[in-house]
C-alpha cells in the first residue's frame, strides 16, 4: 500500500443536496482541477459560470431511461478502480484509454425522506440510487489514490486539507474518508431492505435488520462507572415519530449513560400513563430505573407533590417526567430540592428562569411518546444481542374475578394505573396503589428487583406504606407475575391488604385462590405478565 500524497486532476461530482456545493466546486476549479458532473449537479455547476464535462464525454454514451443510467459504465469504473501504483494495470489504462479520476464527491438518493413520508411504491423505486454507490464502492476501494466524500459535512475538512497541501491529500485522511463512506453506503443498503422488507414480506421479522442502521448521537462522559466508556447512537429507520434521543436540551450539564437510563425509564411510565388517563395530569419520578413515584391527578402540581412524597427519600436526585408544561410553581418547588432530569412537552419562559438559577439541572423538552411505536429493545449479552419489541399493552387489561369476594368499585378504579405503575418496576415487582382523599391516584409503595416476590412484598413494597401510613386495606397489590404459592396471600391477610391484582396461570392457582376465599380477598387476573429486567 502506498502512503503517498494524491493529487487532484480530475473530479466527478453528482450530487443530491447541492447545499455547499458552490464554494467546493469553486475552490477545485481554482487549483485546475477538471469538473466532471451529471444531469442537475451538471447544470449547477454551469450555472456558476464554471467550465465542465459531460458524464457522456467519458462514458462516450448519453444518458439514458430518464436518468437512471449515467454514471454506470466501463470507463468510469475503470477510472476510479485501476490501481495508480500496479504496473499491469497502469499498461492496461494506456491500451483503454482510461484517465484516473482523483475525486468523487457523491451523496445519494434521499430514499429516508420519502420513506419517512410512506410514498407510493414508484416513487420510493425512483428514489434507489445505484449508480451513487457504485462510483462510491469504487473510489472509496481504491482509497490508496482516490478521495470520495460521500457526505456534506466532510466538506470543510477537504477543502481545508485540500488547500494546506497545494491540491492534494494525504493517505490517512482517504483512508478515513472511504471508511465514512462505507458506512454511509451500508446504512443506505439497509434502510432500503427494512423498508422494502416491512412493506412487501409478509414473512419478515420487526426487527430483524434495525441495529445496522444507527448512527453515533453523542459520546458521554463515562459509562455506568467512570471507568467504562459509553457513547448514545440513534436508529435512523424507527417507526417512532416521538423518540427521547430526539429531545431538544434547553439546559444542564452533559447527560451521562445513566442519566439517559433513568430518562428512558421515567418517560416511558409517564407516556403509558397519560395513554390510560389522556385528560388528567401525570408526573412520574424515576430513581436507578424504577418509578419511586408515579401520580395522576387534575392538576400538574398536585401529581408532582403527591409523585414525591410517594417516597421523598428516594425521589432526591431522582428523573422526573411531566406529561404537559411546566410552569414556575413546579420549577420553584424542584430547585428547593436535588434533581439530576426534568422531562416535558414544554416549559414557560417563567420556569425557564427560575431553572437557570440551577444551570446544573437537565431540562428536557420531549413530547409525550406517543402509542404503539413499534420500538425494540435491545441488550448486549457476551458474543451477541438480545432483541425483542416493547412491552407496550396500554390498553385496558382483560380483568377477570376469581374469588367468591368481588373487588369494589373503588378498588376497580385503581386496576389500570397499578398494573401500568408495575409493570415497570423491575422483577419481582410489587405495586401498592392508592387514591387519596383529593381524589389522587398515586404509588403509595413498591418492591422491585429482589430474587422472590415475598421480599418485594413484605420488606419493600409494606414498608413504603407503613412509612406514611397509609390504610393498607384501601389500596390495590398488583404483581408483575402469577403467585406461585398461596404464601403471599398470607402476607397480604397479614399485612391487611383485601385487594389483589395478578396474571394468574401457575399450577396451583386453585391453592392461591381458595387462600383469597378464606381470608376475604378479593383476587383478580389479568392473564398477562409483565416481567421488567
């Protein structure tokens, strides 16, 4: 491989987005460089007053079927790809008559954008580049002599290169570019297939090709510990038109791994909530990636008081989300007490300023997520990936009485939003909800990620409840999971909760049930768990 400067003679350019064209296309012709361009890139670059050839002139074919040839050819090809360094191919480029080209700068099709906008089949057809990522497969192969920029934002960089080094660059900055392109042209093939894949085959998977198709959003500060690094990437093929890496930051430091965790966590318990209860006022308070506090209620302010004295202690530095804007009470209430995240569709002007006495504190602005997103989650395991689509089961669920004892009316009233508040608690997880005098429904306590359900019950779950005492036997237990013994119940008669709300399906549900029959409880199932790792 042979490191050496490249000049630059000779450029082919066939562009989509013509944004910073002119000020490159000027600067080659400066140097002398001869402008090889195609159809509307073509006409531009006349249009700029500057000299140059026809893609036909060295194809020696016009083009052809509405565009769709121009650029695909034996001499164009052979332009990029004969190597500058081989003695064969250098004999066989005389005998051709084959004149290097030094340069592509190239971007292609805008498939994503008609895509995005659900175009009709022709349209997206039309919209397949082909010859862009042959020319960029070709040049960016032989990045030992050739440059390609396959991107508008490498623009800067070449032309500063470009001038520094009297019109030629250098091989380690080639080498980077023809990575970049690599990449670009990957990204493409597989936005294509997704899409062509999730219209047409009926056979596919959601989900089978989405982790190709991502790009680096930010690198963070340290990852989980200090110690390990960690970067945040985006999908650019989501179904999603609400997502949190899209949020706008109006403010606060840096946002760390952690931080986005618990950020993910706290939108999401919001975003299923306000789908259950789309006219009422949802706030939910997230701490290492469990709601410690979750409220609905009329008014914004009255979620976010009820939210944090769900559990004051753990809500100290914890993530919160709003499902509509915050205003100057809830802002002058936040900066008296530590927050890392807040989480809304808006913030006023007035709020934004008591905020900024605390430039530390991350604001979000994120709207609410919307239904049915076809999201996938995806965790690393060693060697490879474990991949599945998002619990999302907002409806209601399908509630079905088991026991002699009905469950009341009020108690009724409460089955959504606990089953919502638990099933994102980390397993085993127990919810004990609660509707305050006020008419407020809140997490009044919750056990999460202990090896057995017993302790998520007894030790964390009881004890929230306890701290503030509150009437035991005016709240609804929901589990994540079926009872597997009749020991539970005992619990719940001794603690005296009288209403419970669970999948069901273990093989001694009859044992479970007929422990509810004996001690008064009321028992409903849900048919569905809903387990959180």
């Amino acid at each position: 491989m042979h490191t050496h400067m490249q000049p630059i003679k000779r450029a082919l350019i066939s562009v989509t987005d013509k944004s910073q064209l002119g000020e490159l296309v000027q600067m080659l012709h400066s140097h002398k460089v001869e402008l090889i361009s195609t159809g509307g890139t073509k006409k531009f670059i006349e249009d700029l007053g500057l000299p140059v050839t026809g893609i036909e002139k060295v194809t020696g074919n016009p083009e052809a079927f509405g565009g769709r040839m121009k650029s695909i050819s034996f001499p164009v090809s052979s332009a990029l790809l004969f190597r500058r360094h081989h003695e064969q191919d250098l004999v066989e480029a005389r005998e051709l008559n084959i004149e290097s080209i030094d340069l592509v700068v190239c971007n292609l099709y805008p498939f994503d954008q008609y895509a995005g906008k659900n175009a009709e089949e022709d349209v997206l057809i039309e919209n397949i580049d082909i010859g862009g990522p042959l020319m960029l497969r070709a040049s960016a192969k032989n990045y030992e002599s050739v440059t390609v920029l396959s991107g508008i934002q490498d623009y800067e960089k070449f032309m500063s290169a470009f001038k520094e080094n009297k019109g030629a660059i250098d091989f380690k900055m080639r080498r980077d570019l023809a990575i970049k392109t690599f990449t670009r042209v990957a990204e493409y093939d597989c936005l294509i297939a997704q899409e062509l894949n999730e219209r047409f085959n009926e056979d596919f998977s959601q989900g089978d090709l989405p982790f190709l198709s991502v790009a680096p959003k930010e690198s963070l500060r340290y990852g989980e510990n200090p110690h390990q690094w960690a970067k945040v990437f985006k999908f650019k093929n989501t179904d999603a038109k609400t997502t949190l890496v899209d949020s706008e930051v109006l403010q606060g430091k840096e946002l760390s791994y952690n931080n986005w965790m618990d950020a993910d966590a706290a939108w999401r318990v919001m975003s299923d909530t306000a789908s259950m209860f789309p006219s009422k006022k949802i706030v939910s308070i997230i701490k290492h990636a469990n709601p410690c506090g979750l409220a609905v209620s009329e008014k914004l302010f009255a979620s976010l008081q009820e939210a944090w004295n769900g559990d004051s202690v753990s809500s100290f530095g914890g993530i919160i989300a709003f499902s509509d804007t915050v205003e100057k009470d809830i802002a002058e209430f936040l900066n008296e007490r530590f927050i890392e995240v807040v989480i809304a569709p808006s913030f006023t002007e007035e709020a934004l300023k008591v905020f900024a006495k605390k430039k530390n504190v991350r604001l979000l602005k994120t709207p609410v997520r919307e239904k049915n997103q076809n999201e996938f989650i995806i965790k690393s395991i060693s060697g490879g990936l474990l991949m599945q689509n998002e619990d999302e089961c907002r409806e209601k669920e399908d509630l079905k009485c088991v026991t002699k004892t009905p469950m009341t009316k009020e108690a009724l009233e409460l089955a959504d939003f606990g089953i919502i508040a638990c099933k994102h608690l980390k397993s085993n997880g127990i919810a004990l909800v609660y509707k305050t005098p006020e008419g407020r429904l809140t997490l009044a306590g919750a056990g999460m990620g202990q090896p057995n359900r017993l302790d998520s019950l007894r030790l964390l779950a009881k004890v929230r409840a306890d701290q503030k005492n509150l009437p035991l036997e005016e709240m609804v237990l929901i589990s994540d999971a079926f009872f597997p013994f009749a020991d539970s119940v005992e619990v719940c008669n001794e603690v005296g909760i009288k209403s419970i709300i669970q999948p069901g399906g273990s093989i001694r549900d009859d044992e479970v049930i007929e422990a509810c029959n004996k001690y008064g409880i009321a028992m409903m199932t849900t048919g569905k768990r809903h387990f959180r790792h």
